[in-house]
C-alpha cells in the first residue's frame, strides 16, 4: 500500500497492509520504503505537514493526513 500526504500528493511510506480495513497506524516492521522526515517523534511529509506520530513499535496516523 502506497500511503501519501493529503496536502500535496507525495508518497510518505510504502506499507506492507496485512487484511481488510482502515489504516489507522504503521507497524514500523512493515514499512517497506520510508520517504518522511522525522523530527524527534513527528513523522512528516516533505512538504511539512504532520502525519502522524512515533509511539515505539509503530507509527500512529492523524486521519485527515494522508490517503492510501
């Protein structure tokens, strides 16, 4: 799954999704390619816009961020 920013289009991860329904976080083991920019625990798009946040073992998604 190609998981992208809202704001401007760009592709943030590339994320190995396991069964049917929403993506509401991105276990870190599974993100296949990473084109985000971390600062401290916010993970962001190149662009600036924050989508989501480091919680350890994965990444916990704000919803109106990103499309997939």
């Amino acid at each position: 799954v190609s998981v992208r920013c809202a704001k401007c289009g760009r592709e943030v991860f590339k994320y190995l999704k396991i069964g049917e329904g929403q993506l509401w976080h991105c276990w870190k083991s599974r993100i296949i390619k990473d084109y985000s920019i971390r600062k401290g625990n916010e993970i962001r798009c190149q662009c600036g816009n924050l989508i989501g946040i480091d919680e350890g073992i994965y990444i916990k998604l704000i919803r109106s961020s990103y499309t997939w």
